[in-house]
C-alpha cells in the first residue's frame, strides 16, 4: 500500500517496493535472507489439512515457490485430518518435495497413534490439550520445532492461499531475522480483494473484529478501565488481526499459550502484548492481494463457518476481560451488542464509500445484515463463557517441560518414526 501512516504503538512496514521494482525488491530481499541464514537457522511452520493436497493448483503453487529459496534450513508441517496410514503416507510423500540439501523437512501426523499416545501422556499429567483443530496441530508442531532446538525464527503460513508467491514468505520473515531491526514478533497484513467478484473479503476482519475491538476500547475509556483500554488500543493497531501469516523468536514462541479454537490468531496477539514492548512487534504488508478459501456465515449453526469463527473469537475477549479483574454479567452483554451494532454500522458506511471509490461490488444491505447476525453471535459466546470454567489456550512449552520432563524426547522420537 503506498502510504506511510503509523499509529504510534508498534511499527507498520508497508509495501513501498510495490512502487517501484518488485523484482529487483526480491532479489535483494532474498539475498538479505540468504546472508541471514549463515548466522541463524530460519524454520517455516506449515499448518495442513489433508484435504489441501487435493485443491488443484494452490498447494503446489506454494511448494514450487518455496523450493525456489535457499534461506530456510527446516519446514515443518504440521498436517491434520488424515485418519488412515495411507493417507499420511500420501501427504508424507507429497510434502517431502520440499526437501533440499541444507533443509530438513518433517511432517507431523496430528491424527497418527504416535502423536496421540503423546497428547494421552499429557492428558494424565493434567495438562489441557485442546481439541483437534489448526491451533492444536500448530502447538504440537511447534513443539516438535523446540525439540530439535535448531530454529532461531519460525514463521507461519497458511496452506490454501490461492494468489501465494515467494515474495510473501520472504517479507514475512525478513522483519524478526533482520538483527538490526529488534523485532521478535511480526503479524502479517494485506488487501483482500476477490479478483473475480470484484468485492471485499474478510468479512470476520472487517464486520467483527474491528468494530468490537473499536466498542471495548470505547467502553473501556468510558469505564476508566486504563489497562484494558490499552490492551483493545492495540488490537486495533493491527490492520489484519485474523491473519494467519506471522514470524517470531523462537525464544518467544517457547513462552506463550496456543488457543486451540477460532481464537487463535487474537490469542497469539494477546500473548505477544503480555511479553514484549511494542517496539519489538511489527506488521507487515505482505502482498498486493490476497486470497483463499472463504468460510460460509453459517448463522444457524454455532458450530460452523463465521458463525463459530466469530462466537470463539469473541469468547475469548470476553474470557480476557473477566481475568483481568472486570465483572460481566447479561446488562454488560446487552450494552455491547447494542454499541457494537452502532460502531459496526458506521464501518459499513466507511467501507460503502471505499468501494465506490474504488469502483468495487459492495452489498451494502447484506453486509448490514451480516453485523446483525454477528451481533447475535455475540450472546451465544457469553453463553458459552459462562459454562466454560478455563479458557481455550493450551499451556506454553516452557509450562510444559516442568510438568512432563521428557516430552521432547517423546516428540522427537514420534516425528523421526513417522518420517522414517
């Protein structure tokens, strides 16, 4: 985006290369990754489904461009959904052709008796795993990544980005292995346009995130509530909260808590709050475009699409709130489904007049009645917050290596076995 605008509480990179040379831009970027390398071990992170190997054109698009960088000495993927042995062997097999001298490539089978015979071993010991989803694949891998103790970075992407090139991956991980810059965390941000339809994407972004955020920072000023009012500011500072792109330290990685549900991505941004100043976190804007698969709204059912996305999402907010000393009860609720609903409605303008500036498909009615939907939401997450008595947040590795010793041991031995 050619602008320069910073909101002051961490520091945006944006995409000036877009205005000049793009390639050029690459090929300095990477031979900046390539001189990095020779310092630090620089680890990618790959969160899988099983299902993905089969989307024609999008997964291998992604494999082809990230066998053409030299900069990286391990990916790991952690792959969900595959059942059967076969089916592991497939994407086993599909993912190895990843490998190169100088870069180890592990698959981890989430759903394999190897890896659940660990999550039972944790289980006994107490010690909350989640249920299966992206973010419990994503802890179990990123445990693996601990006990090899090779990564000094990891960075993580999704698998079903359809507009991914290696411009993106490289940009994600040049803010935290560049030593001169300090960053130890970096979130990833981008326009989502859908070429064909002409129309925003990011509905859960754009009609949820921001504008609750925007209420409870509100709510929380009017309140005196200075801490979490804080803690809101800079959720809003991030331009694409639910982006599932970010690189960090691997020092900081082993110290926070994984949510296992939807509320994954807010999760790991609240985690990096409680534990660095802001000067050591950044955004970075990836790309000119984005686009993957969408989610369908699912309003009828709470365990589906944006619907579920959105009720975890909230969930933890407000889970967030009660643990830092701030009562809810239905009158707090009520108040803020009504003041999201007001700010929601003034985003919708702004992002009415955006797209008809830019001479976009914008539905103005039916995205108004989306934030009606997601106001509702809101009320079954409360419902839910109540009956849970913890959150959705699987303990850091470093709490887990007190309780249980010799779980890297466990984990290396699994993940060698299963690639052997």
């Amino acid at each position: 985006m050619s602008e320069f605008h910073q909101e002051g509480f961490i520091t945006t990179i944006h995409g000036f290369y877009d205005l000049f040379d793009p390639e050029e831009h690459l090929m300095r970027l990477e031979k900046k990754l390539e001189e990095f390398s020779k310092h630090m071990c620089i680890g990618l992170l790959l969160p899988s489904l099983y299902e993905e190997i089969h989307v024609k054109g999008v997964l291998d698009n992604i494999i082809d461009q990230i066998n053409q960088v030299n900069y990286l000495c391990s990916i790991v993927v952690a792959l969900g959904g595959a059942k059967e042995e076969k089916d592991f062997r497939e994407a086993r097999d599909y993912f190895f052709r990843l490998r190169k001298e100088g870069r180890d490539i592990k698959v981890v089978w989430v759903d394999g008796p190897r890896i659940q015979t660990i999550f039972k071993k944790l289980q006994e010991q107490k010690i909350p795993i989640g249920v299966p989803g992206k973010g419990q694949s994503v802890w179990i891998a990123l445990g693996y990544l601990f006990a090899s103790e090779v990564c000094d970075v990891i960075a993580l992407h999704d698998c079903d980005i359809v507009t991914y090139d290696r411009l993106l991956l490289g940009r994600l991980i040049e803010a935290t292995a560049n030593p001169n810059n300090d960053f130890e965390f970096c979130k990833g941000y981008y326009a989502r346009i859908s070429p064909d339809e002409m129309e925003m994407r990011g509905r859960t972004t754009r009609l949820f995130v921001a504008p609750f955020v925007e209420a409870l920072s509100n709510i929380m000023h009017q309140r005196g509530h200075t801490m979490l009012e804080e803690f809101f500011r800079y959720h809003r500072t991030f331009r694409y909260p639910l982006a599932g792109e970010f690189s960090f330290l691997t020092r900081l990685a082993r110290a926070i808590n994984i949510a296992y549900d939807w509320g994954l991505e807010v999760s790991t941004l609240s985690e990096v709050y409680n534990r660095l100043t802001p000067k050591k976190i950044s955004q970075i804007d990836l790309c000119k475009n984005y686009e993957h698969k969408h989610q369908v709204l699912s309003e009828k059912d709470a365990g589906g699409g944006l619907h579920r996305m959105v009720v975890d999402i909230a969930k933890f907010y407000l889970n967030y709130i009660r643990s830092h000393g701030m009562p809810i009860d239905d009158a707090f609720i009520d108040m803020l489904q009504h003041t999201y609903y007001s700010v929601a409605v003034g985003f919708v303008k702004s992002y009415s007049d955006d797209a008809e500036s830019n001479d976009l498909v914008y539905d103005r009615h039916h995205e108004e009645l989306t934030v009606r939907h997601f106001r509702d939401f809101i009320a079954t997450a409360w419902d839910q917050a109540r009956q849970e008595k913890e959150g959705t947040q699987i303990p850091s590795w470093n709490r887990v290596t007190y309780s249980v010793p010799d779980i890297y041991e466990d984990l290396m031995k699994a993940v060698g076995k299963d690639n052997a």
